[in-house]
C-alpha cells in the first residue's frame, strides 16, 4: 500500500532535499518505519526515545491532526497523504 | 584617516549589529545552539528556537532618554540599535491605566490596565511585527506573511505597506468584519481560508518551507516574540522600575505570557528591578481552552481541541507554547482559568462601563478571568494587578453589538425625552 508523505524543509537533508516521498505502510507507524529504511536518521527526528511523536512535531493524515485520531496507529490506506509539519504558533 | 563621504565606500565596520545584542538562536527544549537566521524549529528535536543573547550593561537612564516606542529598549531585542531611525510603525509604550473604577467593582486594592489597543493597528501584535520585519529585512525577504487569528493579519499588512515590503497573510475566512477589513485596507494580498486557525497555521507552514517567503510567525518566529517582551519591559517601567505582584494575561499560542515572565527575569538580571515575586495568570475561553484544561488536570502536555468561542483572537486549538505558560504559571505562584462566552462579553462592557476602555473579546476574557480568579481565592484582591488588554474592541463589535444596543429611539421632540427621561429617572 503505497502513500505519500510531505517532508518539511528541516528534514529534507534526510530525504535529498525531496518535498515528498511514497512509502508503504498500514499505519502511520508502519509508514514511519519504511520511511526510515530509505532515509536513514528521520525517524528519530519524529519520535522521541519512547517511540512517541515528538512533542513539537504535528503529523497529519488525509488533513486530520494524529493526535484527533489514533496517534501512530492511525490507519493509513492506499492513497493517504501524509505531512509532517514542525509546530509552530502565534495569532 | 577621516571618514570618505564617497558612496561607494564599503559599509563602515562601526556600523550597528543587525540583531543588536542578539547572538544565537537556543532550543527552548534541547539547548541546542544555532546560528541567527531564519530556522525556527532545532534540528535535533523539532523543539521552538529563541533568541540568545548576550546584553551587556543597561540602565534605566539609557531606557528613559530612548524614543516614546518600543524601540526604548532595542539594546535589549534583536534588532539594530537605529532602529527607530528606520522605516516602522514604532509601536509600544501605551498607557498604563489606573484602574481604580474596576477595582472597587471587583474589591481589589490597586489594578491596572495595560491597555495595548493603543497602538498603530489596535493590538499588542504590531509590537511583535516591527520585530519581525526588521530580521525579515535583515535576512533579506522581500515578501513577509503570516497566519492569523485577525490582528496579526492587519499588523503584518501595515508595517509591511509602511516598509516597503510585499505581504501575503492568512486567516480564518469566518472572521470578524472588522479584522477584514482593516487588514485589507492596507492593499497586500489578503488570502481567507476556509478552516480554522489551526489548519491556517499548518497551511502557511508549508508555505514558508517552499516559497522563501519571511512568515512572522512561522520561520521570523524567534525574532517575532521577542516583541511581547516589551509589554513586560514597559508595565515595570510604568510602575516605576517594579514589579507587579500579579499580572492576568490571555492564552492564544501561550506566548504572550511567557515572554512578560521572561521580560521580568531578564530586568531582575540586568539590575534594573528589584527581584520581587510577580505571580503570571493566564486566562482562556472555556470554547477554546487546552491550556487551561491542561493545567486543571495537572498536566504539562496540553492536548488540542477544535476551537469554538466569540474570542476568536485567542482560538488557538494546537498552542505551541501552551507547555511553557504551564510552566510559567506553576512557577511564578499564577494560575490558568477559562471564562465562557458571556462572562467574555460582560468582561467587556464590565471594562468599559468602569474605565472607558473598550476592549475586544480578549480584553473581556482577561476580565472575566481576573473575577473567577478572585472568586476562587487564587488571585489576592489586596496585591497590585496588572492586566493586559491586547486589542480594540471596534474590531470585535460582532461580539457586543447583541447586548449594547441604544437606549431608547424617539422622535425629535422635548416631550417625548422629557417623558423618556422621567421614566427612567434621569
């Protein structure tokens, strides 16, 4: 099942400067881990030690926030698109 | 040798500092260093990035004998010290009002209202633009955006008309009237979103990573907060160089708060206050209240919601520095509460009726909070107060406009007024 995910500017050293990468997985999780595979170094970038999205890492799929739905075992299906987006705030 | 006046001549290397006395960007999270530029979030950890600096020697003489504006205290922000030479708004330095009428109304001592409506475009936000602007020109953008929840929009497009300078911002496209329009008027592009700030701020994200344009609060970040520290700066000057004992401040991004915290550390460290306990409240909507709720279950994770409330300048769902204004509140002795829509609107025309200060709905969310923090105890009614109204009610009148409505209508006759008046007593 392939999907796409969006890699924002400060993780694209990880991914040779690429916008967006296809990666297979039934969930995020599973998504995160084929991502790791091809671009070596990124999963600890959006997970902290416990294996947790980082605290200031918004990841979002199909446009819902994670944290909304099921976290890392959000299902992802064929055709999801994934972003990863630093958080960032202020009105 | 003596200076050539040739134009020619390279930049002289006396020539002030971009940043002023700004020397790294330091993850708030992880400690890691970073040089200045336009990186927001650390590379190791995703953690928000602030400015380091290292201030040398400041006295109030040098704070005192600097320009009616913010920029009084540039030797204590990123930016040049000519600054106000500069081509900006010059906001800042509002009034700090003497709320006796309010106080009485609430049973409180000695209240004051820092009332930040004053300035250019009638929110506290035109103080974190000017900052911003200036590192966008600095680093060179010639296009400055943002995401906003109304007032940043409308600073962003004015400070950017008076710079020079392209603007593009975004915002809710259900936003008040009033926050179209005066943004709007300034003639930069103006892009509504159908969604909520939230999904505004994601959007503008990725914007700012693909078009290398300077987004205020987005990759100008870092430097655009350190705006809000002025408030802090002010209200201790204001008071003549002290501390308050308490300060209620609104809850958006939960950056406000933090840096009127940080203002006043950093005052103590430079010696111009004594170090005297000054206890930072946060308050927030109860329609949109993740940080408040954060705090009431003692937790240091603020979980998002999906905003819905009259205050739509702090409709914040995802605030990124809700963790830091726990961290405040719990650390200086404050609290967090949330106040629902019509305890906002009765803080509002409670403020007005008392001290004539018309303030937009976060006004009367700080209102309304500093009353049920005093019903509950956790503010002393007997302890100096400050509390920060960020905005001007004329651009919420949505909010009001139900419940202040004219008196009465009459014909233009005597007798009818006379009657009119003799009714009500008048």
């Amino acid at each position: 099942m392939s999907v796409s995910v969006r890699i924002p500017t400060i993780l694209r050293p990880y991914t040779a400067g690429a916008s967006e990468v296809a990666a297979d997985g039934g969930t995020l999780a599973e998504v995160i881990d084929a991502i790791e595979v091809d671009h070596p170094g990124l999963k600890a970038r959006v997970l902290d030690d416990d294996g947790s999205i980082r605290r200031f890492v918004n990841v979002y799929v199909n446009d819902d926030d994670v944290r909304f739905a099921e976290g890392l075992a959000t299902a992802t299906p064929d055709g999801t698109s994934i972003s990863i987006i630093p958080a960032v705030a202020g009105g | 040798m003596t200076a050539s006046l040739d134009a020619a001549s390279p930049p002289s290397p006396a020539s002030p500092s971009s940043f002023g006395p700004a020397r790294e960007l330091v993850c708030r999270a992880c400690g890691a260093t970073f040089p200045l530029g336009d990186s927001y979030a650390c590379m190791e950890c995703f953690g928000p990035l602030e400015i380091g600096y290292d201030f040398g020697t400041v006295t109030h003489a040098d704070i005192e004998t600097g320009p009616q504006s913010m920029w009084r205290y540039a030797s204590l922000l990123p930016v040049p010290s000519d600054i106000a030479t500069r081509k900006n708004l010059s906001p800042g330095m509002t009034k700090l009002v003497k709320a006796d009428n309010l106080a009485a109304a609430l049973g409180m001592k000695a209240l004051w209202v820092k009332d930040d409506s004053g300035n250019p475009t009638h929110s506290f936000k035109d103080r974190v633009v000017a900052i911003a602007l200036s590192a966008a020109q600095e680093l060179g953008f010639t296009t400055v955006g943002c995401a906003s929840t109304g007032n940043l929009a409308g600073a962003v497009a004015a400070a950017a008309a008076r710079a020079g300078l392209r603007s593009c911002v975004f915002a809710p496209s259900d936003l008040e009237a009033g926050k179209l329009v005066t943004t709007a008027v300034y003639g930069g592009t103006l892009v509504t979103v159908d969604g909520n700030y939230d999904e505004v701020n994601r959007l503008c994200s990725e914007v700012a990573g693909d078009l290398g344009w300077g987004f205020v609060n987005v990759n100008l970040r870092p430097y655009y907060a350190e705006g809000s520290k002025t408030v802090g700066y002010e209200i201790a000057e204001q008071l003549g160089w002290r501390l308050p004992r308490q300060v209620v401040s609104p809850i958006a991004s939960g950056s406000l708060m933090t840096k009127v915290d940080k203002a006043f550390r950093e005052l103590v460290g430079l010696g111009l206050v004594e170090d005297s306990p000054a206890a930072i409240f946060g308050a927030q909507a109860t329609g949109c209240s993740p940080v408040s709720a954060a705090w009431a279950a003692g937790h240091d994770v603020v979980q998002p919601v999906r905003p819905d409330t009259i205050a739509k300048s702090l409709a914040i769902g995802n605030p990124a520095d809700g963790p830091y204004a726990i961290d405040v509140a719990r650390r200086t002795g404050g609290a967090i509460a949330d106040v629902a829509d019509d305890e906002i609107v009765a803080g509002i025309q409670l403020l007005a009726a008392t001290e004539g200060i018309f303030a937009e709905t976060a006004g009367g969310v700080t209102v309304a909070t500093l009353g049920k923090l005093l019903d509950a105890g956790l503010i002393d009614p007997e302890a100096e107060t400050v509390i920060l109204n960020t905005g001007d009610g004329l651009k919420t009148l949505d909010a009001v406009a139900p419940v202040a409505t004219p008196t009465v209508t009459i014909a233009p006759r005597y007798a009818e007024f006379r009657a009119f008046a003799e009714e009500k007593g008048l």
